[in-house]
C-alpha cells in the first residue's frame, strides 16, 4: 500500500547517512498541481526511481491536489512510500526553497516545461530555487525530460552567465536542446518525454465500454490566444459532422479542483455546439478513472502535449491544433505558428535515438549519490533574497489588484 508522510512528520529513518541505507532522493516538478500531464511525469519519476533503487526513500514538492497513492498501489502492485512537501511561499531568511530537499542524496529535477517566462517573468528562479546551495556535501542534480522556453531575454543572459545549475541534463525536444546549448550555453542531450507510449501502456487503466453504439468525440483544448471560442466551436461541429459523432467530451487536462480558465473555455465552446457535450475537468484524486475515460474515445480533437501523448498510444485518430512546438514536435511537423489542422494527422514512429528520460535516471541515479557535492551554479544569497522580495511584493500587488474579481475566473462568454 502507498503511504505518504506530511513535511511536517519525522520519517523514522531519517539521518541515515551510510551508503547502506536507503537512497534518498528528492523530486522537482509541477505536481499534484492538477495537471494530468505532470502528475504522469511524477508517477513515471517515482517509477524510474525504484527502478534504480528499489528502497529509495523520495520526496517530491507538492501543490496539494493529492493523487491517491493507495488506489495507485493496489492497481499497479507496486508499493509507494513517498514523502510529500507542501509548496510554500518563500519568506527571506525565515522559510527557504532551497532547504527542502537538502538531506537528499540525488535531487531530479523535471520533466515539463518548468524553465520559461511566458506565464510568469520570475518563474525560472521559482522553479531552480528549490536546487539546495551547491557545495560540499549538497546533492547531486539529475534534470531529465525537461522542456525549455521561452524564456525572456534578460533571464537567457541571466542564466547564461550563472552556467548550468544541473551535474547531467536531458531536454525533451530539439528546441530544447538548441536553447540550452546556443543560448544558455548549457551542456544537454536530447531525451524522450516521461509521457510516452511504452509508459502509458504500464498504467493500470483498461478503455472503458460503452453500451451506446454512436461515436464518441474526445475534445482536449486550452484557452489560447487566436484561438476563440466561436473558432473552437466551429471546428469541433466540423470534425463531429464529417466523422459522425454524436456523443462529443471535452477534457480539460488542467483545472484547480475542477475550476479554472481552460474550464471555462472549454464549457463555453461547448455551448455554442448544436449537440450537447459533456466537460469533464481532470482531478488528480481520480486519476485512474479520468484516464479511462480519455482513452475511450473513437477520435479525437487535441491541442495538449499530454492528450496527444495519450491518444496516441490507443491509435485514437487525430486533428492536432499546434498552440507550441512541443505539440507540432509530437506529431513531427515544424511548428510554424498556432495552426488548427483540419486533417487527421497521424503519430510517427518514435525514433530511437534519444533514451528515454526514465532512462537517464535509472543508468545515472545510484553513480550520482556516491558522488555527494554538487558542481553547478546556484543563485548567490543575495540574488536569492532579491527574488523572493520581488516575488513577494509582485504577489502582494496581484493580489490587491484582483481582489474584487479574487473569486471568478474570465469568463469567455
């Protein structure tokens, strides 16, 4: 059965620092943040782990949308005994990021696109302040499956002139790896994502039946600019009438406890259909059930990494919508800028050139831990300070400035 431990409960094996007790290893990415995509790059993290070190002990940041890691055992057979930290806002001197993982052996930090400034112009350092100082006896930092940009020009020179925070790199896509190299003038190799057919295909969920003979329409769309709502709607009655399809789903792979701005979206396209459809946001506490549900589809409308990803390892036939090279990249085109494809675009074959990132842990995870004292840049004391009260005074203002909308979303109506 899975068990997990609060931050602020003394794991009993704590402080043992032998090479023959358990490896300790600390994870960084978005999870349990109600991402379907990045909760299944955290359960595919934690698989690569016991792959490497079956009694490792391992501690991951959460965003306290909780997958159930009992149900998760009970269907996989495998037991998972991780140690959950609730994320937190940084207060300088009295509460530090990089104090969380700090007794870990070995920190993997990724996959997902953690590193870029589209969402937030500090985000780089919210994400890299979690890596402990470096030095005598810090952990050692494996990054893998990690997506790149964009990211501003003053955080590419920002970074460039920090060097590489990781000991060994591996980036998912080729944009990736060229921003890491030409412009951070970080060292890298390429890698495939955690979310991959081979990975997908061990999850402990069947397609669930139907009892209704009609085709099915999955739908997986996030709000997007130069993507509305009447456009949206438009292409979905298309493909639906083309393919006939009467029972039309959207998924919405990202919510806040079922809430959210691609919730909305998602809801208000579905109101301007002529058929009725179903939304259906994702909520980490059913995982199993939402990704049943996803793969019973008989074709598909996808503009998320992570649909596509999922999708296509069901052979469930595809019209793309490219909002990101990421998305153009899986399907082997070159992004040329947001596009809605109004043809099914088949997956290509995964070619076998790059390891997979649950590989890279699995070779390098037990030779990084015997090797304590990590070798990358981290930021200065003082540059840490200058970012948590930037980030401080930056959330103080947004939240003043929202404040009589504080409990709506946008509404795309």
């Amino acid at each position: 059965m899975g068990r997990i431990l609060s931050s602020d409960e003394e794991d009993p094996r704590a402080g043992r620092r032998r090479m023959s007790a358990p490896l300790k290893v600390g994870i960084i990415g978005l999870a349990e943040a109600g991402n379907l995509g990045d909760d299944l790059i955290l359960i595919a993290t934690v698989n690569a782990v016991y792959a490497a070190s079956p009694q490792a002990e391992v501690s991951f940041v959460s965003f306290g949308q909780v997958l159930d890691w009992d149900r998760l055992s009970q269907m996989s057979g495998r037991t998972y005994s991780v140690q959950r930290i609730l994320a937190r806002t940084e207060i300088p001197i009295f509460r530090q990021n990089a104090r969380v993982h700090r007794d870990r052996d070995v920190v993997i930090f990724g996959g997902g696109g953690l590193l870029q400034t589209s969402h937030q112009i500090n985000r780089p350092y919210g994400w890299l302040s979690y890596l402990p100082s470096a030095g005598t006896g810090s952990p050692r930092v494996l990054a893998t499956g990690l997506g790149l940009g964009p990211i501003s020009e003053a955080w590419v020179h920002r970074l460039r002139r920090m060097g590489t925070p990781f000991d060994l790199s591996w980036f998912r896509d080729p944009d990736s790896v060229a921003l890491s190299r030409d412009e951070l003038w970080w060292p890298g190799e390429a890698c495939r994502d955690f979310v991959d057919e081979e990975f997908l295909l061990t999850l402990p969920f069947k397609r669930k039946e139907r009892r209704s003979g009609t085709r099915r329409l999955g739908i997986a769309l996030r709000a997007w600019p130069g993507l509305s709502v009447d456009a949206a709607a438009s292409h979905v009655e298309a493909v639906a009438r083309r393919h006939l399809c009467e029972d039309l789903v959207f998924f919405v792979l990202e919510s806040n406890r079922g809430r959210g701005v691609d919730v909305n979206f998602s809801e208000a396209v579905a109101k301007r259909l002529s058929r009725p459809a179903r939304v259906r946001a994702y909520e980490a506490r059913v995982l199993i059930d939402f990704m049943e549900d996803l793969a019973s589809v008989d074709l598909a409308i996808s503009m998320k990494l992570h649909s596509s990803a999922i999708w296509g390892a069901f052979a469930v036939p595809m019209y793309p919508i490219y909002y990101a090279p990421k998305v153009a990249a899986f399907f082997g085109v070159e992004y040329r800028g947001f596009e809605v494809v109004d043809e099914i675009v088949p997956v290509p074959v995964m070619t076998k050139n790059a390891p997979r990132a649950q590989e890279t842990i699995v070779a390098n995870l037990q030779e990084l831990a015997e090797k304590r004292g990590a070798e990358g840049s981290r930021f200065s004391l003082a540059d840490r300070y200058r970012y948590q009260v930037e980030n401080l005074a930056r959330a103080a203002i947004r939240r003043l400035c929202l404040l009589p909308r504080i409990k709506k979303e946008p509404s795309y109506e």
